[in-house]
C-alpha cells in the first residue's frame, strides 16, 4: 500500500470525499466488472484453489492467471495524478486492458483500430462450457484457505511489524512498519495469497488480528481515547520481538 493507496491520516485533500453508494453509475460499468469476474473464473490458478474447478478441461484460450491481486497490482502501477482523474472502473479497465497487452492477446495497434465498432458476440464450440465455467465461479468463488493454522505466535504474544522491502504490490500498511503490537487472534488456518509477492506473501501461511495502542503508531501526536487499532496481517509480515539480555 503506497502512494495513492496510503492516505490513512492524509490532510488536505483537494475535495471532500464523494460518498457515493451506488455500486455501479454507469451501464458501462457493469460490462467492466462482468469482464473481470470472467478473466477470474477462468483464471488458471483455479486447478488448485477451492473448491476444485475442471479449469483444465474448460476450452478457453484464457491462459493466464488473473486474480484480485492483479487488478490491485493495476491500480497501484497507475500515476497517481490519473489515480484520481479517473473513475473507480476506468482504473479497472485500465488496468485490465494493459494486462491483455503485455500478455499479448491484443495489440495497442488492434485497439485503436476497434475502438469505433463492437466486436461479435463470441460464440461457437465450447462456448456454453466456458460460460458454465464462469457462472459457477461468479456463485462459488474460491477459497485461499490450504490447511489448518500452523502459526509461530500465539494469541498474547508481543510481535514486530517487520520493514520488508518495497514491493509493487503489497498487503501491509507502510504505517505499521517496525511497529510494536500484541496478537489477538489466530484465524483457524494457512491462507495463501492471490499470488506470490516481493515482500514474502503467496505461500499458505497463518492469519493474526495485531493489536496496536495509538500511541504505538502516531506518539505524542496521538489523542487520549480508548480507541485502539487492530490490522489482520500474514504472518511473513511478523517477527518475535527480541528480548534484551
């Protein structure tokens, strides 16, 4: 989480936040998300995640591991003054249309030559197969859970937030690098991530709610209150504090 994505206790932003609740506002928009949702129930990864899927047996010329780390992944690539140019779908799209072109399953050149006309509606063998496939993955999804919980820390241990290099996509907040905080709760097994990033996730791994005292993160600048933050983190991102001896 960087940049755009690191706005926790950011001021002076240049317009009040847009409250909206609609989740889509535009027709198009809805095309978007059904794209996406497509490219993941066609993903590859889907031979070992749960519950198992025929992915190998689907005749898709889809051949490329798409996840919600990879639209993320997108997003967070993007400059942040088009960051916050664009639409929430718009990144999406951005991000997805980039994805196809550095695969090559299309060209910058091919879609400038489509951009004034719709292609057919895709059709032909396999077609009702391929649109099973992603309708049972739109009612089932899939799990990230691979084994029950083998952690290193127990509920009360005292653990480190730990100052991993920068990765170009990432899961812990940069403000509770090298922060000290107390483990709350072990979920009940290994997770793996979406896909294996440079900081140390993908690899089935214990789960932990982290407990952190305000002051902990903010110092004097926190104020008095009984609030206190919690954040769910992969184990990779926790090490034992080190006592003195």
């Amino acid at each position: 989480m960087k940049l755009q994505h690191y706005l926790g206790g950011l001021e002076g932003l240049p317009e009040p936040l847009t409250l909206e609740k609609r989740v889509f506002v535009e027709e198009w928009e809805k095309r978007i998300f059904g794209i996406h949702v497509a490219m993941m129930g066609l993903s590859n990864h889907l031979g070992s995640a749960l519950p198992a899927y025929p992915i190998d047996q689907v005749p898709t010329t889809f051949k490329d591991e798409w996840t919600w780390a990879d639209l993320r992944t997108g997003a967070e690539a993007m400059n942040p003054f088009d960051y916050f140019k664009f639409r929430y779908y718009e990144k999406w799209l951005g991000g997805i249309t980039q994805f196809f072109i550095d695969k090559g399953y299309v060209t910058e050149e091919e879609l400038a030559d489509r951009m004034a006309e719709m292609p057919p509606a895709p059709g032909g063998p396999g077609a009702t197969a391929v649109d099973d496939q992603v309708i049972a993955y739109l009612r089932e999804g899939d799990s990230p859970r691979r084994d029950v919980a083998h952690p290193k820390f127990a509920a009360g241990s005292a653990v480190r937030v730990t100052n991993v290099p920068a990765d170009a996509h990432s899961r812990l907040p940069g403000y509770l690098r090298g922060r000290v905080g107390t483990v709350q709760r072990v979920f009940e097994g290994d997770y793996a991530y979406f896909c294996h990033t440079g900081d140390g996730i993908g690899d089935p791994m214990p789960i932990y709610i982290v407990e952190f005292e305000p002051a902990e993160i903010w110092g004097a600048r926190a104020e008095g209150s009984p609030l206190t933050l919690y954040a769910e983190l992969f184990e990779a991102y926790l090490e034992p504090i080190e006592e003195d001896l």
